[in-house]
C-alpha cells in the first residue's frame, strides 16, 4: 500500500513538473515568436531563439551540457546527431552556435506558429516524399552550403520510442561531399528519456550533447562512394558513443528472418504439393 501511494506522488510530481514544462515552452516560444517576427537580420533572430531555448531549459530545471566543443569546426560544417526525442531540436538549438541553419522534414512547416518561427530563423525544410521536389531541396541546401551556411541534420528522419540508432539517410553527407564541408556527428543523451514518442509531457532530467571527432570527405573517392562512406563512418561513431541498439541491425536480421520463414514455407508448401500429387 506505501510502495502504491509513493508511485502515486511520484507520478503526479511528474505530470505537474510536466505541465510547468509545456507552460514554460510556450511562453519562451511565444516571446521568441514575436521577437522574431521583428525586421532583424537572420543572424540576429537566430540568436534569439538560441538564448529562447537555453532559457526555457534553464526556468524547468533541465541542464543541457555540451561535452568536447572543441571538436565542432569553427568554419561551415555538417552537423549530423541521432534523433530520440520531440526535444532534439530545441535542444541542439540551445547547444550550438545561433550560426546552425536547421534542416527539417517539410511536414513541420505546415504547423502555424512553430512553422512560422522555423522560416523566421533561417531553417532548411526538405520533401521526404516527393521525389522531384526533394531533387529541389537538394539544390537548395547546396547552394547556402556553398555559401559558408553550416548545416544541421537528423540523418534518422525519424524516432521512436525503443531505444536504438535506425538508419541514417544519404542526403546529409551528399551535401557535405559536393560542398567539400566537414561532418560533426553528435551524439544526443537524456532526451528519449524526458520525452519519448509515445509521452506527451516530459519529465526532469539532464540532456547531454557530445561532439565527436569530425570527419572529412575522401577526394579519391566519387560523390557518391564519399558520401556514403562518410554516412557510414559517421553512423559508426555515433553508435559506439551512443552505447544504445543498432536498430538498423535489428531490421535487417528481422528481415532475414522473414524471408527465411518464407522461404521454408513454400518450400514446405512445394515439397506437400509433390507429395500429394504423387499420391
């Protein structure tokens, strides 16, 4: 009975530690909204909600502590980090320079306010689905890397409750390679934890965002053997550090394993056919 009313309290600190968290979002992302909104230079507004994002951490108690900032490229560079948590961009936000443009999944542009202050600061926003427009996307987030814009990317695209590193799409590091950029992979910890997919409101804790060694693009290789072994080495690094599930593994074995089973089914299914047909 004492161990079900402590478990009680304890979720109930947590559903109102929640709640003050969403209260407090909202008011630094309505404050930094209407900042922004404001005729400002892009560098300016970004660095607005950069100081929006480390003060909403701040006022909810949630540390977000960037380890090893040495390694991230002082000049235009590639950013790429595992995605865990609804709180990933407000996080790398808060964590790196205001000078990040972010690159996100076009469906996020059609939210009212929270698209409307993505468009304010700067950020990249790219068609997963539409083949010929991603071509476009692809064109765009070219040119201002040609242009010195230093890039950040969840190469996952997605997330999902289970712990683990899914697999990381291709066009991250082919921006990289055709820019002749650097790639920083970054290994985000603490945010699947306070924020899964499947919760609603987040619970205290500590974020910690670490940059690891930078990786340069191969010159002997072509575009496209460069960046995938970039996407390959990148991957790698974040695993090791990340010390969760290669999720990608997981889905290929699960996928053996189907087409095993399949493939002893019909050989079943032949082999009782032959059988019946020669009875």
């Amino acid at each position: 009975m004492l161990q079900a009313s402590q478990r009680y309290l304890t979720e109930l600190a947590h559903v109102l530690y929640g709640l003050f968290a969403v209260a407090v979002f909202l008011l630094c992302g309505s404050i930094a909204l209407v900042l922004v909104l404001a005729p400002l230079g892009v560098a300016v507004r970004r660095r607005i909600a950069r100081s929006a994002a480390r003060a909403f951490f701040f006022a909810v108690g949630m540390p977000v502590r960037l380890l090893d900032e040495h390694n991230l490229p002082p000049g235009p560079c590639v950013v790429v980090a595992n995605h865990a948590s609804y709180l990933d961009g407000v996080v790398l936000k808060a964590a790196l320079p205001a000078r990040f443009s972010f690159v996100i999944k076009k469906e996020v542009a059609r939210a009212p306010l929270a698209g409307l202050l993505l468009r304010r600061i700067g950020s990249e926003f790219v068609d997963r689905f539409n083949r010929h427009a991603g071509a476009m996307d692809a064109r765009r987030l070219l040119k201002a890397a040609d242009k010195g814009q230093s890039l950040a990317f969840f190469p996952e695209g997605t997330f999902v409750a289970r712990p683990g590193l899914g697999k990381f799409h291709s066009g991250a590091f082919a921006v990289a390679v055709r820019a002749s950029l650097p790639v920083a992979p970054l290994v985000i910890r603490g945010a699947r934890r306070i924020l899964p997919s499947n919760r609603f409101l987040p619970r205290p804790g500590v974020i910690e965002v670490q940059v690891l060694q930078p990786l340069e693009p191969d010159v002997e290789c072509d575009a496209a053997e460069a960046a995938a072994l970039l996407r390959q080495r990148s991957r790698e690094r974040i695993l090791a550090a990340l010390d969760e599930p290669d999720l990608a593994r997981d889905e290929r074995f699960a996928r053996k394993e189907r087409t095993a089973d399949g493939s002893e089914r019909n050989s079943s299914i032949v082999a009782r056919a032959k059988r019946d047909g020669g009875s």
